[in-house]
C-alpha cells in the first residue's frame, strides 16, 4: 500500500507558551494533514529531556516531555489562570525553543496546577500511577532525588541512594514524597493529553510514527533502577559506552556515551525489559522507529573515560534472536528500522530478516563518483523514502554544501536546470518512487533553508529549537500536497474504524 506522511517534531508546533504540545495548534496540524491526503505523522522521541535539550538523550525512555502538556487545558480546567501562564517567560523568538526560560517557567506552572488539582483523590489518576508503576515510581523517585540535589547526575549522588540501598530509598520516599506525586501528576496529564491527540488523529486516518532510540541516557531513571540490564561495574560506573567509530565524516568518530546493554543478561531474561519498552511504544505509537538498528547486529564498544571515539572495538549484538523473540511476544508490528550509516552484510542480512522496512535519504543519494542504494531507481517497494531526517539539514540548506560535481549530478538526474528547483523535485522524486511509504520532513515542503535545520549531529547546543510560523500551513500549501498524494497514488481512502491504522507494513519474514 502506498503512502505518505510528514516528519514534524512535536516540539516545533506553534504555540504561544514557547515550544510546541498537545494543544489546538497539534489538532490544527493533524485536520491539515488530513486534508493534505497524508496518512503519516512521524515524530521525534516523546521523552523528558535531559543534557543538550536532546529527545535522544532523556531521563527515562517510558516518561513524556512536561514541556508538551497542554497550558490551555489547564486553563480550561480551571486548575492555571490565563493571566498567570501569559506572565511566564518564554522567550520571544517565535521561531525558536529557548529551552532554558521554559525548564525555568514551566515546571511552576505545573506546580500550581497540582496543589489545586487535589489529584490524589481521583479515580483516573490513582489507576493510572498503578497501570505504570513499573516504571513511574522509579522514575518519580529519580526526579524528586534529582532536583533536591541541584541537577547532578545520579552518580555523583551519595552512595546509599546511588546504589538504592533500601534504608536510603525510604528515607527519601519519605522524604521527597509531595515531590514524587508532583512527577507522577505530570506524566499523568502527558499520558491523558497524547492519548487524546493519538485518538484524534487515528479518527482522522492518520497513524503516528514514533521513534525508538536504542539506547538509554546514562543519567536516567532506566540506568539507576535497572544497573543490572547495562555494563557497569560493581560501583554501577560504566566499563564502556556507546558511539560510532572513526570515518569520512569524523576522523575520531562519535562518542555518544549512552551505557551498553549487557546482551547476555537480557537473553537469560527473555527480554524481558525489552519487551515492556516495545510493548509501551506500540501502546503510546502506531509504528515504531527503531534508532540505530546496525547496533542489534553488531555494536561499537568505547572505554569510559575515553575522551574520543577511536579506540573502541566491535561487539556481536544479539542478532534476529531479538526479534524473532519479539515477534513471539508482540506480533508482528509496523516497525522502520533505521538502517543509515555503513551497513556490513550482516546488517543487511538482519534488516532482510526481519521484513521491517528500511530507509532511504535523497540528500545521500547524489554522490557523483558512484552508484549507491539511495539513488530512487534502486530502491525496493519495502522501504521509506525521505528528502532528508531530523539529522540532515533542509534541502535548501543542504544545496548550499553539496560540491559543484554532486549538485550538477542531481540537476541532471532530477532533469532540471535551476537550483531553485531542486527541493521541489526532489519531493516528487521521493513521492513518485516505488517505496511503499515517503515520509517528507516539513521544512522542505515549506521550502526553508538551514536556519530549520533541527540537529546537526556531534554538536551541542543550537539542537532542537526550530519552531514553525503560526501560518505556515496554508490552504494552498495542503492542497498542493494532497494534489502530489493523488497524482503519484498514495491517498489512502479511509478504512472502517478498527481501532488501529496501520501504515507501514511488516512483512513478519520468519527465519
């Protein structure tokens, strides 16, 4: 089945509180896709973020963002004053997030809102801190510890509390006990607000692609309650991390520093925090992006301490055993698998294993000293095309870069004479290909140069902050995009309602 989506943070949303939620704005978005004949909505991981304001690196992997929850349903609810959330602080950029005035406002705000909400007495909130109490004391218990120490990471935390002693984490429950709720309220109202906009645009025909990093954050809630799933040491201190080794692109490579699972501890265990992690993203998205795929085969391993990537060495990843263990345990589900980079034969053979879906990226495919598999022509009907990712810069940013060979190279490819022409095209391109799904970055439908650029990867800072023009979607704008849909047949007519949409998918391959 062919179709098509757009990749739009949620974070880039308009929005008068600073940075984009769950608010009008994200239904307004949702009724102009649907109009646009688009059937996909990917999104950036959902996650509270932590160092660098990046949704890659987040202090839990089951938690949501406080930043995305709704100001104007608390309004509506009367538990905030319109008067008190327009006082806030929230920069002036309107094209911009600035992260740091909205972790200063908007956590007081959220405060307010639990002193007046008497929460402990509902019904809906007490069954929803016992359906997640898996993850959401831990992770409560994590932020309250947190804050009452300034910020720090956990493993500079005392050492009876670091290592979660028992004596210690009920002196500290009992201690930090109203700030506990205080984080637990927060994921209640996420849970409840996404839950609703996911609703709306399942209703709409539009199913949300959500992505999965592969690894978690070292300063985590998952790294501090689970130290037994990563490769720590007896002090629950890393003996090597996560990264990418030397190539083109870096001559140092790229140290990530996530921790690394320890693989064996998880096959013993069935999996078993694995599957709770998957089974709550096909709970919370339709179709899962998994980051990083390459690392399930095969994963670069960086002594601590090292201040580079280089001097890392391969690791064997557990294989399609992960997989076919999944599908075992959670069906076949609608999966991508992000499978950028250097791929060995192993890598291939895996994707090909499992059926998922790869990717394709046009802004790779115009090399002109050789054929690659980027190049349309070469695809295969099981993958998703885009111009470019979260990680690419727009396609009018990225024509500025390109070598005067390349650019020339994809004029003549695309057949056209102009520049100006090349974003364009390359979205008919992407649409007009065999791939059975074309997701299109909405910075390029909206023509945008590098300034919308969203991440440029080993960088900090100046990350994550485009935010989209209240106007931007126009009419005109969705009509020309639901015109694109028809004529290179990817709208889909809306299906009966089943309660579930799904868009990519699995072709469930069994080794």
């Amino acid at each position: 089945m062919r179709r098509c989506g757009v990749l739009m943070p949620i974070s880039g949303l308009p929005s008068r509180f600073g940075i984009g939620g769950f608010s009008k704005e994200a239904y307004d978005f949702v009724d102009f896709l649907a109009a646009a004949g688009q059937t996909l909505w990917q999104i950036l991981p959902l996650g509270p973020t932590g160092y660098g304001d990046s949704p890659y690196q987040s202090f839990s992997t089951f938690a949501g963002s406080p930043y995305y929850i709704s100001l104007d349903s608390l309004i509506e609810e009367g538990l905030l004053t319109e008067q008190e959330c327009e006082a806030a602080d929230y920069g002036d950029n309107a094209a911009k997030v600035e992260y740091e005035k909205i972790y200063k406002t908007r956590f007081k705000l959220l405060r307010k809102a639990f002193d007046r909400a008497n929460i402990a007495q509902k019904k809906e909130y007490t069954d929803f801190v016992e359906e997640n109490k898996q993850w959401l004391k831990d992770y409560a218990m994590y932020m309250a510890i947190k804050d009452s120490l300034g910020g720090i990471s956990w493993i500079e935390w005392d050492e009876d509390i670091r290592l979660r002693r028992p004596q210690a984490m009920a002196e500290y429950e009992k201690k930090l006990a109203d700030e506990i709720a205080f984080y637990s309220y927060q994921q209640y109202l996420f849970a409840t607000q996404w839950a609703a906009l996911k609703s709306y645009a399942n209703e709409k025909g539009i199913s949300i692609i959500g992505d999965i990093p592969i690894y978690v954050a070292f300063d985590s809630a998952d790294t501090w309650a689970n130290p037994e799933l990563f490769q720590l040491d007896e002090e629950n201190v890393p003996i090597a991390v996560a990264g990418c080794p030397p190539d083109a692109f870096s001559a140092t490579g790229q140290l990530w520093g996530n921790p690394l699972y320890k693989w064996e501890y998880h096959e013993e265990t069935d999996f078993a925090w694995w599957m709770r992690r998957l089974a709550y993203c096909f709970k919370i998205y339709d179709i899962v992006r998994i980051d990083h795929f390459r690392g399930f085969d095969a994963y670069w391993a960086i002594p601590y301490g090292d201040e580079t990537a280089e001097f890392g060495e391969w690791r064997q990843g557990p294989g399609y055993k992960f997989f076919a263990h999944m599908k075992k345990t959670l069906g076949n589900r609608a999966v991508i698998a992000e499978d950028l980079g250097f791929l060995t034969p192993s890598v291939l053979k895996l994707v090909k294993k499992t059926g998922y879906p790869g990717m394709k990226i046009l802004q790779f495919a115009f090399d002109s000293r050789e054929e690659n598999d980027y190049l349309p022509h070469n695809y295969p009907t099981n993958c998703v095309v885009y111009t470019g990712t979260h990680d690419n810069d727009t396609v009018l940013g990225w024509i500025t870069s390109m070598k005067r060979k390349d650019l020339a190279y994809a004029r003549k490819y695309l057949g056209i004479t102009r520049n100006a022409e090349l974003c364009a095209s390359l979205i008919r391109v992407a649409l007009a290909s065999v791939a059975d799904t074309a997701v299109i970055p909405m910075q390029d439908y909206l023509e945008l140069g590098g300034e919308a650029r969203m991440n440029t990867p080993s960088t900090l800072g100046g990350n994550w902050e485009w935010r989209m023009e209240k106007d931007a979607c126009t009419e005109a704008l969705g009509a020309h995009m639901l015109e694109l849909a028809q004529l290179y047949g990817r709208v889909v007519k809306k299906a009966k309602k089943t309660g579930r949409h799904q868009a990519v998918p699995d072709s469930g391959t069994q080794g």
